[in-house]
C-alpha cells in the first residue's frame, strides 16, 4: 500500500499521516500506526473500505458529544470507535499558579488562543483523555494496525493531541510546528489544486511552505505548550511522566510499537 502524507480518500477531511517523521535520534515514525483528521461523518463506503484494508483499529474521537450527535464518525467495522471528549475545562476557578505566572510572562499575539492550548494540557479534564489516548496507543501492538485521533477540523484538539504523541516518540519540535501548520495549507490547497497535488506536494513539504507563511503566528499556540512544558516540569518527557503518569517503560514500549529500528 502507497504510504502518503495525506491520505487518498473521496470525503477524508485534513486526514494525515504521522508516518515517515523522523526523531532526534535517527529512527522514524512508523507508516499505518497513527492518523489525525477532521470530522469523519462524510467517509464513503469507499473510504470505508480503505480505512479497514489500512488497518484503522482505533477511532479516539476528542469531540463533544453535542458535535458527535450531530456529525457521527464513520468507521470501519473492525474499528474500536471511543469517544473522549477534551472539553469542557473543569478546573475553571482554580488555575494553576505557575500557569498564571507563565501567563503573564509570555507575550503572544492570540493570547486567549494560547492559554486555551496551555489549559488543554494542564485542565484535570483533559488530562484525563490524555492518559486514555496513551492508554489506546500502549494496547495497539499489533504491526499495521492505527490508531486514529481527530476533533472535528483536525487542528486544535487534534493538534495538541499529536504534539503530545509526538514528543513522546522524541520527534524535533520543528517538525512538530510543520505538522501542525500542515492544516492551514491543507484546508487552503483544498479549493485551489487537485488531490493529487495536495497529495505530492505534502508529501515534499512543498504544500506547507507554499500556504503558511502568513499564518505562521498560529504556531504559538504550540510554543505556548512548549513552554508550559520546559517551564513547569523541565521538558516535555517531564511532563508525560508527571502529568500524564507515563513510566518510562511506558514511553520505550511506545517507541518500541511506533518506531522503526
């Protein structure tokens, strides 16, 4: 099967690969073990059909069930379908201290935007979907089987999703931007070129660098993560190790599953 940085289907909105992104170490990211997307209501039977002979075991969906009543995913039938949603934030009246502190520290052009990424990975609520989403990722050990991750644009809670899945596998922080910023040119390429354009150019990282040069502010939002990171927990395996609770066995048995030698 052809491993493509967005995949070839009919009705797949922003559907990507995390496959072939290489780590600090050398090793790369695993092709068909993991997929972020956008809403999944609109997949054709065809679409369908793929997805299964990919090896789509998993379905986390990050979305309000408001959103998933309205717009259900579609999945193949061999798919485990879970829905977790990130919001709403529970810790409303109590912001961590340090958090504030970084707050009012950090100047940024969105702020309202970045410390909504800050609470998505500080918030006891999302936290929580967090941990399961590690959880899913640890029992897909089986070789070309996926986990799927989405909200419904593939951006925001997709993307927080993805830069934590990322840093676990030890993956540059640039690229994680890249990633992350790969939306805006998907959505932007989508009503200007054809899929197969899309397609090659994302698979160059041509698609990127053609459409986000205006846009590239909106990565602050995961600076802004970065430096909650580096600033409360000295880092971002820090992190997952005192927020998410990941042991360090944990961590190896996921570079184990979802890296290459």
């Amino acid at each position: 099967m052809e491993h493509n940085r967005v995949l070839r289907l009919e009705h797949g909105i922003n559907f990507r690969e995390l496959g072939g992104y290489a780590t600090t170490g050398g090793q790369t990211i695993k092709w068909q073990k993991l997929l972020r997307c956008g809403g999944m209501s609109l997949l054709s039977a065809n679409d369908l059909a793929y997805l299964d002979d990919y090896g789509l075991r998993y379905d986390i969906d990050l979305r309000q069930t408001s959103e998933t009543q309205m717009s259900p995913d579609r999945y193949p039938k061999h798919t485990t379908y879970i829905n977790t949603s990130v919001y709403p934030f529970s810790d409303n009246r109590r912001i961590d201290r340090r958090l504030k502190r970084l707050f009012k520290r950090l100047v940024a052009p969105d702020t309202f935007g970045t410390q909504v990424y800050a609470r998505m990975i500080t918030d006891s609520h999302p936290v929580k979907v967090w941990q399961q989403l590690f959880s899913t990722l640890l029992a897909n050990d089986q070789p070309n089987q996926s986990v799927l991750f989405h909200c419904a644009a593939g951006k925001d809670r997709t993307g927080v999703a993805g830069t934590l899945i990322m840093t676990a596998l030890d993956v540059p922080r640039e690229t994680i931007i890249q990633d992350y910023l790969l939306t805006n040119a998907v959505f932007m390429a989508a009503d200007q070129v054809d899929n197969d354009t899309i397609i090659t150019e994302a698979n160059n990282g041509d698609l990127a660098s053609r459409f986000n040069s205006a846009l590239n502010v909106e990565s602050d939002n995961l600076k802004m993560i970065f430096a909650v990171f580096d600033d409360l927990y000295g880092g971002g395996i820090g992190y997952l190790r005192e927020v998410l609770g990941l042991s360090q066995a944990d961590i190896n048995d996921l570079r184990r599953l979802y890296l290459d030698d």
